[in-house]
DNA sequence: ATGTCTTTGTGAACGCGTGCACAAAGATGG
DNA sequence: CCATCTTTGTGCACGCGTTCACAAAGACAT
C-alpha cells in the first residue's frame, strides 16, 4: 500500500485469468519484433493478426492490465513490452537450475529462448559422476549431490526437469525442499507437489497423441470410414468376458463411422 | 491452437470435447503402468490419481469413449488400454518426419517416447549440407532438398518442426504442400497454415514466462507488495508517448527469439 | 433370491473463456 | 469549436469444461 491510490481496479495483479496469462508472452514476443522494426504504435487489430488471435480477446486481454492504449491510435509498442514484462516478472532475473543433462537437457540448456527473456541457467546438474565437469552449453555440469547447495546458493526457484520419468519425482521433492516453488517438467511423469508449488508440464508424446487423434478423424471422414469400427479387431486383445461382447455389440450396429459417443 | 482459422464450427463431427481428447494420452500412460504391473483393473478413483485428475473427470472423459467399466468393479486394464489406444488412433503406425537436427531435434529423435507409441521416424531433415548423411538416434540426416520426395515415399502426415524460429514458417509452407496435414511446432513462431491443417506449439520459453508470473506472484503475496508495486516506480508518467524512452532502456540488447538450434 | 455394498454413468448447476457489437474516447481536419 | 473518423474498452450472451451429487447397475454374501 504504497500511495493513497484509491483501490486500483480489481482487475490487478490478482485478478488476471489464467488464459491471459498465458497469451502475454505471445503478445510480448509479436511486439518484440516490432520494437526492433522501430515501429512506434500498433492497433490491436495488427498485433492480434501478429500474435495468431483474435483482436477482440486481445484487447480484453490488455484491459485486465490496464487502460494502456489510445484510443484512435492504438498501442505505444515500447511502452506496452514494458508493462507486459513487468507484469510477467521479466524485468528481474531469474535463476533457473536444468536437471538431468541428456539429450533433451543439452538442448534446453542452449536454448537461447531462455537467456534472451530473464531467465539465466544458474546450473546444469546431473545424476552421473562422468558427466560432472563436462562443460555443457558454455556451462560445467555438476553432480546431484550438490543440487541442494546450488540452489541456495543462487537463490534458484525455478527447476527445469529433464530426467528419466523413473528419477522425476525423487529429483522434484528434493528440488522443492531445497526451496524450488516453481517447476517445468519434462519427464512423461505426474509430479506430486505441496501446495504453493507450480508445475508445468511438457508432454512430447501426449502432444503427437493429440495429432494422431485429429489426423485419425481427418482420415475417416476422408473415406467414409473410421478408426471407430475398431472394435471387432478385440478378438485379439485380452478383453475383460461379457463386456467384450457386450461392448461389441453394442457398437456393431450399420458400423457408419458412428463414432464412440452415444448420447443418451 | 496455433493461428489462421483453426475454428472447427464443430461439425459435431466427433462428440469427444477437445480437453477429453487431451487426457486420454494421460490415462493411457497410467493404465499402460498398470498393465506392466499385471493389475487386472482399476477403479476411476485410483486412476484419477495415477493420472493426476478428479475422478469424476475421467468418468465423464470416459463416458465418451463409451461404456467401458463395471459398476462396482472398475475398469479392467487391458480393455482400456486397447479402447484408448484405438480412440486416439495409435494402433497404426504413423511415421513423423523431424525438420531441423540442432540440439533440440536431437533430442527428439533419440526421445523414447515416441517409438513406443506408435510413432516412427521416418526420417531426419535438415538445410545444412554439411549434417546431411550424418547419423543421429541411428537415422541418417537427409538435406532439406529432399523433403518432399521423403513426405510422398513414406506416406508422412505428421510432421515436427524444431528449425529456427526464422525458417519455420517456411518449412512449414513446404510440409503442407507435400501432404502432411499435422504440424508440432517447437520454433518459437506464429505458423499460419490453412485449413485442415493441424498445428500444436511447445514452447518452451512461454511455459518459463508463466512460471515467472506466478513466481512473481507468490512473492509479492508473501511481502506484502509486488510486482504492481513496481508499477509506482512509472506512476508519474500517466501517458504512454513518454513511456516509451524508459522502457526502451532497460531493454538491452535485439536479441529477440533466438531459436533452439541451428544457424539460420 | 434377496439384500447390501461398491462403483459407474450422467443430469444439472456453475464458472470461465470467447466473440460480438457498440458506446465512449480521443485524434484529425476544416 | 464542431464534425468526422478511428480504435479502444467492455457489457452481454453463448458455449465449453468442470464439479457435484445421486440413481442405476452390477458384484457379492447370505
């Protein structure tokens, strides 16, 4: 409570819906862009079609901030990657540590998306001693047994998880009870964490699952034929004794492409 | 989604809402563990919590697909595993090109995670000349010349992109019109593709920023004044035009979106 | 068979996010 | 100073997704 500031519109710092949230770095990244073109001011419009949305819920986006534009005008760029920085927190710096340095590890740990946007490597720590000292994207990798010191050390409060799914979580609870309250996950593992910690995952496989699942439906209707007829192909799967019937049956059917959903 | 018209009218043309879709590869993963372990079945509370989701979620998830359980029993493993497997259309094989072998598409290529689901590389493409006949996860790289006939003679719709930031867009033009019809997108820009094409983004520096702002969050919660604080620091320049100089300073740098790999 | 007990499947209420459409705000020109 | 034009900021309605709560369905014991 700084100023007598008359409350400040609710809509502040607590108030930003998560969805929000996590377009601002997609807008903050389209009007980087355009900071380095020099271009002074931009409509919500033109951002909007930069950022791959729609201008409106741009525009709705921003007023959960603030009133930062002008209206006839638009948005002054510079200003407006102020804001957006400070509200994401970008304008400090933040210690990040990566563990498990393997293929993936190495790869983030070059990353240059990291370093350009406030967040810097504070350490690379991985569970085998033949990598310890290995330098590593300009960086020695040090061993596990450190982890707890590194990050004190650094006051690190971002971990970044690349290891197997198997060492996920052991390397989570040590990460939080060394002060870790924020994490990115790598590994296809679900993480179990206290109250008050952020998890984020990254799940590559579940992302081409997803793909597959829309290619499969573009395929059907393509040829009139779906994945959804599958069903017969259950003689060969273990199959628990009447519900396989019972679900064959029922699907059976003129076996359309009469997908798997049946409404009451 | 990504960007251009990604707008599914909903056709209805499959009753299975996105966010189900997006879980099942979760419940997969749970119910494969559990078929590792020899568990006949398994109630919707216990996978709930394998899979990190309320239970009653994943009933109506489940109710979806149909009626696969037994009241007062559960869900028996096998038939599940099948049921989803065929659902999200990995009992094909669907073979996935990877564009762009810096230390990201490296990682992806020797990721696991893929093979084991259905997924096949079918092959390594990358522009630089130099990599090419290089192997990589024990695939030869190919150079970009050949992506086309690589697309045709393997029958790929899936592709990953993992290029610079700069020449996404442009691989991504080329993908599409050699047929692939599904996109994972790892280059940290807004890819416009047309109609029926599928994009997915992992964006690696995005989910850091989120973690900042909670990060950010949780901080100023604890003493008492934050982030919005720091707003009191710019609180005597109301308009936007005089903005723009002090926040151009404490942007140092063009950097930019560096991408993850390679040379441009 | 019948009753009890467990667990599913789902109707209904609720909350969040999205997109439309428009009034208000400010720039611009006469 | 007034008229016109541009673009923001937002009230509102709609649809999707989540959660609750419970009846129905089946297993199991007696």
């Amino acid at each position: 409570m700084a100023t007598g500031r008359t409350h400040r519109p609710a809509t502040r710092s607590r108030g930003i819906p998560e969805a929000t949230v996590a377009r601002l770095p997609l807008y903050l990244r389209a009007l980087t862009a355009l900071s380095e073109r020099s271009v002074p001011t931009v409509s919500s419009e033109e951002l909007a079609a930069a950022a791959g949305v729609n201008s409106a819920k741009l525009r709705k986006d921003f007023s959960y901030l603030g009133s930062y534009g002008t209206r006839g005008v638009g948005y002054d760029v510079e200003y407006l990657v102020y804001q957006i920085s400070r509200e994401l927190g970008l304008t400090q710096d933040w210690p990040v540590v990566i563990v498990g340095i393997g293929n993936l590890g190495a790869a983030l740990a070059n990353y240059g998306g990291f370093a350009s946007r406030g967040f810097r490597v504070a350490a690379l720590i991985d569970a085998d001693p033949a990598m310890a000292g290995k330098p590593v994207a300009g960086i020695a990798v040090q061993h596990t047994d450190e982890l707890e010191q590194i990050i004190q050390d650094n006051g690190v409060s971002i971990g970044v998880i690349a290891t197997p799914a198997g060492a996920a979580q052991q390397v989570c609870d040590r990460l939080v009870a060394a002060g870790v309250t924020s994490i990115l996950n790598f590994a296809p593992t679900v993480l179990t964490v206290p109250d008050g910690v952020d998890v984020r995952k990254v799940d590559l496989s579940i992302e081409l699952q997803i793909l597959a699942f829309h290619e499969q439906r573009k395929a059907g209707e393509e040829t009139g034929q779906g994945g959804s007829e599958a069903a017969e192909g259950l003689e060969g799967t273990p199959a628990p004794p009447a519900r396989a019937a019972a679900a064959a049956t029922d699907r059976k059917g003129p076996d359309g492409d009469v997908p798997a959903v049946m409404p009451a």
